[in-house]
C-alpha cells in the first residue's frame, strides 16, 4: 500500500544509527527495549516501512533509544536524514473493539461483586 507523504524543504543532520538506506522509508512502529546495554544506550526496534515500492513489507532495525525522540511515527528518512512526513490518518477504534471492551468491563465488574 503506498504512502502520501510531504517532502521537507528544511535540511536534517545525518543521524547516526539510522539505516543509511538510498530509499525513502517511513517510522512505523516501535518494538521492544532491549534488556542489554550497547555501549551507552540500550537499544529499541523499529519498523520502517519503503515508500517507494507498493508491495515491500515492513523491515526492522534496531536503533539507539537515544535516537527514538528523531523517529516519531511517520516520519521520513533517507541515507540518515529526515525528508518528509506521511500522511496519516487517525482512526477511530471499531465497534468490536469497544463491544469486547464492554464485555470485559462487565466480566471484570461481576468479578468483582462476587468476591
């Protein structure tokens, strides 16, 4: 699924760390902390997602936590610096998900009243 995305007119630091890829890529999701130290930081997985190519799935690497205030979600990045923004769209939970939240208030509740 292609992305609409805003190239950034403004320049951006190289940032160590970041996948040094000639594609554009977009911050999609953050994984797990890694217990161990590496070096001075710990570090965080995160997916990115190609812009350029409609089929591509998403790849992870894995990224200094110091860097993850730089990788907000949907950003844009290419050889190391930021380019752009995508466009996303924030949506709303579905109507399941708020019936199985009802329903597991509701079981939660009686567990509760019978104790």
């Amino acid at each position: 699924m292609p992305f609409e995305w805003t190239r950034n007119t403004a320049y951006s630091g190289e940032c160590d760390g970041i996948p040094k890829e000639d594609f554009p890529m977009m911050v999609l999701w953050y994984g797990g902390l890694q217990s161990q130290l590496e070096g001075k930081t710990r570090r965080v997985r995160v997916a990115f997602q190609r812009m350029d190519s409609e089929n591509s799935k998403p790849f992870f690497c894995d990224v200094a936590f110091s860097h993850r205030d730089a990788l907000q979600l949907g950003s844009v990045w290419q050889r190391r610096r930021r380019v752009g923004e995508a466009s996303l769209e924030l949506r709303q939970p579905t109507s399941a998900l708020a019936v199985l939240g009802l329903i597991v208030g509701f079981v939660f509740l009686v567990a509760i009243i019978r104790r």
